[in-house]
C-alpha cells in the first residue's frame, strides 16, 4: 500500500463517524446518473474539531475522477462562511481514486463543535452541496453515539488494510 493511503486510512481511523448518507449525481449533462456515499464525521484537531464531510463517488474512469475533482475543488463556499457557521476550511487535495470509487474531503474547522451540528448539517451543509452540485442526497442516517468510535479502525482491520 503507498504511504498517501496508508495515511489517510490512518486518519479516518481516528475520525469519530456520526452519519452517513446516500447520493446521487450526474456531473455532466447527458451522462448518467451515478450514486455515491457521503460519510460525515469529526476529529478533534488541537483546542477545536473538524467536521470532515467524504464523498465518496461511484467512479471508473479517470476522466469521471478529474470532473469530480475539479468541481468540487473550485466550490465557493463565501455563502457558509458569510453566515458565521465556519471558522475554517480545508477543501481536499489529497483526492483518491481508483477503478471504482474516488473520494473527495472537505474538513470545517470549528472553535467549539455546534450542539445543534445536526441541524448544521441538514439545514446548510447539505442544501448548500445540493445547490452547488448536480446533486440529490438522501436524509442522514445518524449512527448512535455508542457505534461511532473506531468504525473505519473496524473496518481497516476487516479488510486487512
């Protein structure tokens, strides 16, 4: 395995996961709609957290991979920012691909984790990735606190990573 996968394994393994969603998406007028899953987690970095967003989409091409990647590099996010909700981001250069799958991040930085973060999430997050991209996700399937912890740890050792 190289050492860029080996880390960002090494990464998710301490991201504590708190939902994920379903979505679908068609980047390209006439292409075909795709689906893909969306991971919302959040790490503590320092004195503050991260709330890490990872698209996960259903690939297989490079071409489909450097559209997905371009996009999502060039979003704007001044509407978020304008409302006060971030105190920083960190939009992925780190993409990862392969036959199937490629994987995009985008981690919010936050002072102190809101406690309404769900509503964070489904009331801007969310709608905001909608507008910005050809894209519909599915309502969040919350996991419960218990279940979170180490889950891509879990599934590392699983699959032998």
């Amino acid at each position: 395995m190289n050492r860029d996968k080996e880390h960002s394994i090494k990464q998710k393994c301490k991201e504590n996961v708190l939902g994920f969603a379903a979505f679908r998406y068609s980047f390209s007028k006439g292409s075909p709609v795709k689906e893909g899953l969306l991971n919302i987690g959040k790490i503590k970095d320092g004195k503050g957290e991260n709330l890490v967003l990872t698209f996960i989409f259903d690939s297989g091409c490079l071409k489909t991979d450097s559209n997905i990647h371009n996009r999502l590099s060039r979003l704007d996010f001044s509407p978020i920012m304008k409302k006060g909700v971030l105190t920083a981001l960190r939009n992925s250069a780190d993409f990862e691909g392969n036959n199937s799958f490629a994987m995009h991040e985008f981690s919010f930085y936050f002072d102190k984790m809101p406690s309404n973060l769900k509503k964070v999430i489904n009331e801007t997050m969310l709608p905001f990735f909608t507008r910005q991209l050809r894209m519909n996700i599915d309502t969040v399937e919350w996991m419960k606190d218990s279940d979170n912890k180490g889950f891509f740890c879990k599934l590392k050792d699983k699959l032998n990573f």
